[in-house]
C-alpha cells in the first residue's frame, strides 16, 4: 500500500513536469522511427535528427534507404557513431522488411525483437510510441530514474522491466515510458541530479541514502 502511494505520487508528479510527453526523435513513419531509434544506441536525439533530417528527405522508406550500398550508408549516418554496424544491421533490416513484410514494420514486439540491430528496448519503444502498444522500454534514463527512487531494485534493464510490469502494471504505456525518459534526461540526471529542485526528495531512495548523516 506504501509503494502505491508512492508511484501515485512519483507519476503525478512526472505528469506535472512533462505533461505531454513525445519521443524527441523526429520521424514520419513506423520505418523511420524503427531507424532513428536504432541510430540513437550510444547517441544524443540531437544528433540523430540532424542525421536523420537529411537522410529521410532521400531515403524514407526501406526500399530506397535498402538500395544503398554499405559504404553509402556509412557515410550518411557516420556522425551517429558506430557507424559500420549499423549500417549492416539496417540494410539487413530493410532486406527482411522488404522480402517479408511488404516494407512494413511488424507490430508485434517479440516479432521485432528479432531483426537485425534491434534489442528489446527498441521493440518496446517503437511498438509503444509507434503502435500504442504497452511495453516499458527501458534505456539508460528508465534504468537509473526507477532503481534511484526505489520503485525496482534491479541490475539489469531487463529486470526493470519485469519489476516494473509486475509491480506497476497500469504505469506500462507510452506516456509513463517517455515521462521517466525525459525526468532522467533533464531533471535526474546522472551525473547531476536537480535533487534541490525535486519534490521527490521525501521518497527518493537514492537522495534519502545520500543524505543520511
Ligand atoms: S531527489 Fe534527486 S535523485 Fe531523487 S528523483 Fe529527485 S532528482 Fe533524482
């Protein structure tokens, strides 16, 4: 009863300081989120829609961006880093979605899960922004917010996740998903939390053992 209170307190207080929450990486498309998500691995939004702006304005589908060649690719997203492997892994992608899939993105986030250069927190992510489907995506902001306040007590994202769905069921949907992103983009960061500013201070685990005298 104590810990719903709490993520009753933690998530109205989320909503309060984001309350129209959006992914923050421009696309148009299931395809160009898929891919801007994936671009996105160890780099800023920032970057990737700079990438991105240009490269959907030729390349919006996953025919035209599938007919580059590797070292065309390379060049294109070269900024996002990680550049080689990525541009495999997303003309790999585009090979299946176009052989199998009619160029479409499939829904189902198991399904997802198994192309090339997409983990679970990316099938989670795009299903749920992209689909509306329930999934908790956890990044590296979902990871460190929910193990800092003490809502799961977890060393991996994966389970977070399980913690999450098993202990606050009507929080897995897209708007708490990208509240937690953004809480830990611009407010609980990681290397400087706004903790004098945070009205979570009477609940956070992380502030109250930081602070113990
Ligand atoms: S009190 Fe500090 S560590 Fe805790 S949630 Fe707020 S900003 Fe993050």
């Amino acid at each position: 009863m104590v810990q719903k209170k709490k993520i009753v307190e933690i998530m109205e207080y989320l909503e309060k300081l984001f309350p129209n929450p959006d992914p923050e990486l421009h696309f148009d498309n299931e395809f160009q989120c898929l891919v801007a998500v994936i671009l996105s691995a160890q780099c800023t939004d920032k970057r990737v829609n700079e990438v991105t702006a240009k490269l959907f304005k030729d390349y919006p589908d996953s025919v035209s961006l599938g007919a580059l060649s590797q070292g065309e690719l390379e060049k294109l997203i070269y900024s996002t880093g990680f550049y080689h492997n990525k541009a495999k892994n997303l003309l790999a992608l585009c090979k299946i979605l176009n052989e199998e899939y009619n160029g479409q993105v499939p829904r189902d986030p198991e399904v997802l899960e198994t192309l090339p250069g997409v983990g679970r927190k990316t099938a989670n992510v795009v299903s749920s922004a992209c689909f509306g489907a329930n999934r908790l995506g956890v990044d590296t902001h979902v990871f460190r917010v929910t193990n800092r306040l003490g809502l799961v007590d977890a060393k991996t994202p994966l389970e977070v996740e399980r913690q999450w769905n098993e202990k606050y069921p009507e929080y897995v949907n897209h708007d708490s998903h990208f509240r937690l992103v953004l809480f830990g983009r611009y407010h609980c960061k990681a290397q400087s939390p706004k903790c004098a500013d945070c009205e979570l201070r009477h609940i956070c685990k992380f502030y109250q053992d930081n602070t113990k005298k």
